[in-house]
C-alpha cells in the first residue's frame, strides 16, 4: 500500500464517505488539506465562503436538503469560534454535520500557541463527538467514526481538529468503508400500544417534526393518517415533513400559533409526537404539555433513545428513525369508525381560516401589505420552491402564510438562528441549480450574512431574496414594548440601502414601499434570476408598526400598560 499524507488520507476517506460538497474559509492551519483537495476537484466541489459561520450554515443547509451529512473546513481560533453558530444550530436542529478545524502542531500544544483553542471544551456541550486526530495513521478510523456518530441515532454535528503536523505526516494505512447510519425500529408490541391507545382516544392529534424523514417516510406517514382519519400539526420550523395543502394538515404548533390550534393541543386526549424534540418553541414555553407529565396521553416517538423522557414522561415511548417508524404506521390496521373523524373537517376549516388576511390589518393600513405580498409570491414561484429563513419577527409571514408541498421546501432553523436564510439558500441553489430558492430575512438577520452574496456571484447561485426592512430589532422591541412599554433602547437599526447594495454584489436590487410596487420588481428579479444566474434582492419598506401578523406595537404598548 503506497504511503500517503495525513492530508491526502483525509480526502481519500471524504470520497468513500460520499462527500460531494465541502464548505469553507481558507486558513494556513489546514493548508495540507487545501491541497489535498485540489486534486479531487472535480469529485468534491470547495465551496469557499466570506465568513465562517456562512460556511457552517450552508453545511447545515445542505444536510437539511440531501439528508447526507454537511461538511465544513475552518481555521484554528477565530475561524473555529465564528462558525460554532452553525455547530450549535446543527445540534439544535439535529442535523447531521462534520466540521473540520485546524489546529496548532502537536509540538507546539498546551503552550497557547497563536490562535490554540481546546476544541474539546470549547465543543463538547453542543456535539455529539469531539476529538483530534493527532496520528495521520488514524485518520481513516477517526473519518468513519465522526460520519457514523453524525448521522446514527439523533443525528448531529461532530467536530475533528486536524494539527497542522499530522497533515504533512506520511502513512501507510488501509481505508475505512463508507459509514452505516444506525437507526432504531419499533416493536410488535409498540405498534400494538399505539394502536391501543389510539383506539381508546376520543380527541387525538399528531404532532410531527425533527429530522430523517425522507419521501417515503412522509408517504407513509400520510397513508397512516388518511386510513385513521388524524389531524396533522408540525413542529416548530417543521411545516414541510406534511403537505400543507392535504385536507388532514391543521397548522404548525410553533410561535405564534393558531390560538384554535393551541386549544385543541391542550384539550386533546391523546398527543402522537412522532420526530419533534417537544421543546420550548413547539410547547409555547412548555405550558401545552405539562412537564414532566402531561395531562395528555402522550406517545413520544424519537430518533434519540436519551431524548425520551428527559422532559415528558410519555405513555408510550418508541426509540425509532422516520422512515422504520412510518413504514410501520402504513401497515398498521385503522381504528374502525373512529369518533374524532367529524372534528377533522373542523380543525382544517380553523387552519384555513387561520390564512386568511389576517386581522391586524383592521388597525392598521399599511401602504406595503406583507400578507398580499406572500400570496402574490406564492403565484409567482413553483410550488417546490424552497424557502429559507433565518431568526425574527419577519419569519412569521413565512411561516403562518405559506403553504409548504412536502420534503425539502423549507429550510428554516429550530435554534432561531440570525443570519441563517441568506446563506441557506445559497447553499440549497448551488446543490439544486434546477430549483426557485428564496430567502426570507430581517434587516438585521440579513446584515448578520449578507457578504455571502459575493459567494452566490461567484458560483452562480440565482437565488431570490426578500428582505423585510422595519430598521429595528423587531422581535426585540416587541418584547421590549411586552415588558417595558415605551423604553425603545438598543434595537433600532441605521441601514444602508440593501438595493443598491444588492446590485454592488453584482445582482438585481430593488426597493418598495406599496404593494404594486412589489409586483412588479418580483417579476423583474425572477426574470434576472433566469437570465443573469445571479442572486436578486426586493427590499420590502415595511412600516414598524405592523410587528407581528396578530398585533401592532402600539397595542402591545398599550396592552402592557393596562397590566
């Protein structure tokens, strides 16, 4: 066997581990593997990013949208502290995600040596694995166990540290096999207490969510709730695990939810929780489900075995990946005549309701109305759009108002991440060129990434992005108007002009302040988008007064007083 560099060892073991994109920021700590890379250019494409965290976010993005795992390389110190945004959302989000990060020589370790970090306590409370590969020897054994780790059981990020020393080292080495994610399946006997279960209830409702699910998992998963006649709800940032156009989807359980649809969580007899970690932002701050037992049944289904019960004592807990725990629920024999079928029509009705123009608007008359503005982009886009998002109050439009078809539309992070939409759905265009991508952001969560639009020019990634402009922390001075009404401090925001900024990038910008307004630039973008394959921007004015899609600040202002 021909020796070969720690370096080289690493690619070689990247290839056999079906890595097909990389994300990084350059850095002298893992120059050997820059260069290692070049060689296997034409099999792994280096995506190179203008900040770190971009980087990790579009490794996120991309396990999001393939189900394989995202790979990111970053630089020692300031590189490895800018990208732990994207750890921490992979570890949130449960996606699976390796990132690599050089590393000071092993001669010069434990002296503080320019820009050391242990990465092991730096990492180890938001990964599923840390550790240093110090003996490029042990490099294919370290490759094959962090994409093993990533993706088995709750799938999630792991961190590998690559000392500068071992890169050069040479070895002589056998290569490890392509890693076997590892998922568990549910018993006979759990099928047949769910069923149980399900056959005594009178007022059930599936909440579905988390990571894994594939097509067939969601086909199976729609079959099972057709034959038994069950409402559907998704987890917070979850919306497109089911078609929310099928007559059994009744809404998102997430923040700002459907007051309706929060009643119905509450006075349910019987909650499925088939992938959903069932935390803060899916329980509204854990009042819909008791902790730690709910006054609802509660049959908690998780990819994670240390996830069941660690909040909620379930009735029934099952230790299973999506698609072996929906593959089963398709073969299971229906309830016969179940008593909750005429209530289904009802829980629809609510959510259908739920997407009309909503009432806010009774207050307030915007000359820029964001509810019109999602339906006119709702007619305009295919409907396998992907929608990417961020963190903020802005995300609600998204979220309430779209109408997400199945698998792989949305990409949006639990972890309530700023700075996460623009450079996901870059990321998602340059691996689904073929595909409308859009990222919904705030004026300061698109600020928070925006350099990755010099990334988008430079691989061509025509992606559409909307930025919701109110010049102030939105979600920030509504919780400030909640809690200290009329003490705005420290969330407004000075902007530049995002359209011109845009066309500065080498795209299509436009700002808008009316409705009409934002009709016609949609069309022109879309049409750069197909022309040009470069990103466009639409700046949308929006007045701040209209904060939320429920409430203006001034009635929260107000409201807080009266307290």
């Amino acid at each position: 066997m021909a020796t070969r560099s720690g370096a080289r060892i690493l690619v070689d073991q990247l290839l056999i581990q079906g890595v097909n994109h990389a994300f990084c920021v350059p850095g002298e700590s893992y120059i050997g593997v820059l260069d290692a890379l070049y060689d296997a250019r034409e099999m792994i494409k280096l995506i190179v990013n203008r900040h770190e965290s971009g980087a990790a976010f579009m490794a996120d993005a991309y396990a999001k949208l393939t189900g394989q795992p995202g790979v990111a390389f970053v630089t020692r110190g300031p590189g490895a502290t800018n990208a732990s945004i994207g750890v921490h959302t992979a570890y949130q989000d449960s996606t699976p995600l390796v990132l690599f990060v050089g590393q000071v020589g092993n001669y010069f370790a434990e002296r503080e040596a320019f820009q050391e970090i242990d990465y092991r306590r730096m990492f180890g409370p938001m990964t599923k694995w840390v550790a240093q590969i110090d003996d490029a020897a042990r490099v294919p054994e370290f490759v094959a166990r962090a994409f093993q780790v990533a993706t088995s059981g709750r799938p999630g990020p792991v961190v590998l540290a690559l000392p500068e020393d071992m890169q050069s080292r040479q070895a002589d080495v056998p290569d490890a096999l392509c890693h076997l994610p590892v998922q568990s399946a549910p018993s006979d006997m759990q099928i047949a207490g769910l069923r149980r279960l399900l056959g005594r209830s009178q007022r059930p409702l599936v909440i579905v969510g988390g990571p894994g699910w594939t097509d067939a998992a969601c086909d199976n998963l729609k079959r099972f709730c057709e034959a038994n006649y069950l409402p559907v709800a998704c987890a917070f940032r979850s919306q497109s695990v089911f078609d929310n156009r099928h007559p059994n989807y009744v809404g998102d359980v997430g923040v700002g939810v459907n007051p309706k649809l929060a009643s119905r969580v509450r006075e349910s007899d019987l909650i499925i929780a088939i992938g959903p970690r069932l935390g803060e932002a899916t329980t509204s701050g854990y009042t819909l489900l008791s902790v730690p037992v709910p006054k609802q049944l509660l049959v908690h289904v998780h990819a994670g075995a240390e996830e069941l019960g660690r909040v909620y004592q379930p009735s029934l807990a099952i230790n299973s990946g999506m698609p072996q725990f929906a593959a089963r629920l398709a073969m299971m024999v229906p309830v016969e005549e179940p008593p909750w079928r005429p209530a289904l029509a009802a829980a629809r009705a609510d959510y259908e309701a739920w997407q009309q123009r909503p009432a806010v608007y009774a207050n307030a008359h915007p000359a820029l109305d964001l509810w019109e503005v999602i339906q006119i982009l709702h007619r305009a886009v295919p409907e396998d759009a992907i929608i990417a998002n961020g963190a903020g109050n802005f995300s609600v439009w998204a979220h309430r108002f779209w109408r997400y078809p199945g698998p792989r539309t949305q990409l949006a992070p639990t972890a309530g991440s700023m700075g996460y939409g623009v450079p996901a759905a870059i990321a998602a265009k340059i691996i689904a060129p073929e595909r409308c991508v859009i990222a919904m952001a705030g004026d300061g969560d698109f600020m928070m990434t925006m350099q990755e639009l010099a990334t988008a020019l430079e691989y061509n990634a025509g992606v559409l992005i909307i930025v919701f402009n109110n010049s102030m922390y939105g979600t920030i001075r509504m919780h400030q108007e909640r809690e200290y009404p009329g003490r705005d401090h420290g969330t407004r925001l000075s902007n530049p002009d995002f359209a011109r900024l845009a066309q500065a990038f080498g795209g299509y910008g436009a700002a808008v302040g009316t409705t009409d307004e934002f009709g016609t630039a949609l069309a022109q973008a879309l049409a750069f988008i197909r022309e040009r394959r470069l990103p466009a921007l639409v700046e949308l004015r929006t007045d701040p007064e209209v904060i939320t899609s429920n409430a203006t600040l001034s009635a929260i202002r107000a409201t807080a007083r009266l307290v």
